[in-house]
C-alpha cells in the first residue's frame, strides 16, 4: 500500500502544480491590466517592460472621468445588464416550467427549433432585428437594446433541464392546494433550482455587461446612452501613439469590476449548478 500512496501523492502534486500554472497563466493579463493601471505612461512604453509601477499613482483612474462620462456609462451598463437578466431569468422560467411539466402538441418540435437559434451567429440575426427594433420606433434609447435580449433560448433551455427534475408530486400538491400556476413557477419550482437560476443570472449578466455590437448598432448618435464597454473605446481612440495606456487600463480594471464582483458572489451557487446537472445527467 505504500507504494500506491506514494504514487498518489505526487500524482496529486503534479496535479496540483498543473492548476497553479494554469491559473496563473489565466490570471495573468488581469493581473498585467491592473497594474499597468498605476504606472505611468512613459513606464507603460518602456522597453523592457516594467513589470511594476515604481511609484504606484491613482492618477489614471481619475482621469478617466475627464475623458468618458464614466459615471453615466456605468449607470448604462447597469441598467441594460439588471433589466435583461431580469426579464431572462423571468422569460426562462415560465418557459422552462411549460416545456418541463406540460404535455401539448408539438412540443418536441417547438423545443428542437428553440435549441436551433442557439447555433445562429449573432451576426446573422442583427440586420433583421435592427429593422424590427427601428420599425417599431425603439432605436436610439436603451429600450430597444433591452427588449430584443428579454428573452433567451439558452436559458429556456437551462431551466428546463433543471425543472424536469423537480418531482410532479410536489407541483400537483400545490395545484390541489389552490396555487395559481404562475405561483407554482415563482414560489414552488424557483426555489427548488436556485442554484441554475444563479448560474443563469451569472451568464446574462456578465454577457450583456460586455456586450458590445448590439449596443454600438441601436445606439448610433446617442452617445449619452453609451454602455461602459463603448465608452472605452473612445479611450482606445484617446491613447494616441499609446501615450495614455494607463488610462485605457485603468478604464478597463474598472469595467470588470462588477462582473468580477458577481461572478464572488454567486461561484458557490454556479458549482453546485455544474455537480447538480452531472449528477442528473
């Protein structure tokens, strides 16, 4: 048996080794953006590269008030990705339950053609959706980047995956009960799932924080609605000859701050997600 144990503890050590690196390699152009973001310019030009600031300054992070409307374009952000994941985790629900637990014609064939639009590029639908958004008046204004996002086949698929397994025991109980099916989904099924809802808020928000092209397209001219990820392009645009580095690295540190903060808050939730659908599975 020593023999085997000793195997297994270098085997675990190289393992462990293996994951430290790969973090590292993973974590390191974060790591390189947040402290290019205290250098100063001349350090972010140097040759070799300085690899850290010999005199840390905030003074990048407060110009970049002076170049973009950081504040306004945060509060953009904020909106766009809190109303859109909200009405997906909303949209996914409902849906998710009705694919689940209700038995109607077509149902398969509905579901298939639903998981279809995933495989769509996004490049393809942007054309006909610009044309329908534009038609009914919505172009130019955070609602018509909001709207055609409320709904979301990837996350219709999620939920329903997850509630298939919630027991019919439990939802005919609270149907004999009196519950209305829409309290059903909200205060029977919701609850029972939390750690998928989590995951799927996870994926929307972070993914409709970083959105760029949908924004850029239905935005054109109102630049006061400007998300934060367009905004910075206008400190690429800034960094002339990249003398303001800094800037845009300090631009960047603090547009990943709030997905980076999310992502703390709901890791646990987003585990779980992953070991309850390979336990299921």
């Amino acid at each position: 048996m020593r023999p085997y144990a000793g195997r297994k503890r270098r085997a675990d050590g190289l393992l462990f080794l293996l994951i430290i690196l790969v973090a590292v390699v993973a974590a390191f152009p974060l790591l390189w953006m947040v402290l290019s973001s205290f250098k100063t310019p001349a350090e972010t030009m140097q040759t070799p590269p300085v690899w850290l600031p010999r005199t840390p300054s905030f003074d990048a992070y407060r110009d970049v008030a002076g170049v973009i409307s950081a504040g306004r374009s945060f509060m953009n952000s904020a909106i766009i990705a809190t109303t859109t994941t909200l009405g997906i985790v909303v949209t996914s629900l409902m849906a998710g339950y009705a694919f689940a637990k209700y038995r109607f014609a077509g149902r398969n064939l509905l579901f298939a053609v639903m998981i279809a639009t995933m495989f769509l590029p996004p490049i393809v639908t942007l054309i006909p959706l610009y044309r329908i958004v534009t038609s009914m008046g919505m172009n130019g204004s955070l609602i018509g980047v909001i709207v055609p996002n409320l709904a979301n086949a990837f996350g219709i698929f999620l939920m329903r995956q997850f509630i298939a397994g919630v027991p019919d025991d439990l939802i005919d109980a609270a149907r004999i009960d009196g519950a209305s099916e829409l309290r059903i989904v909200f205060w029977i099924v919701a609850p029972a799932i939390i750690p998928a809802i989590a995951a799927l808020i996870l994926f929307a928000f972070v993914y409709h924080w970083n959105t760029y092209l949908w924004p850029l397209t239905i935005l054109q001219g109102a630049s006061d609605d400007y998300p934060i990820v367009i905004s910075l392009s206008r400190l690429l645009s800034y960094n002339r000859g990249a003398l303001n580095t800094n800037l845009v690295m300090a631009g960047a540190t603090l547009a990943v701050l709030p997905p980076l903060v999310m992502f703390v808050f709901l890791q646990r939730f987003f585990v779980d997600s992953i070991v309850g659908s390979g336990v299921k599975g």
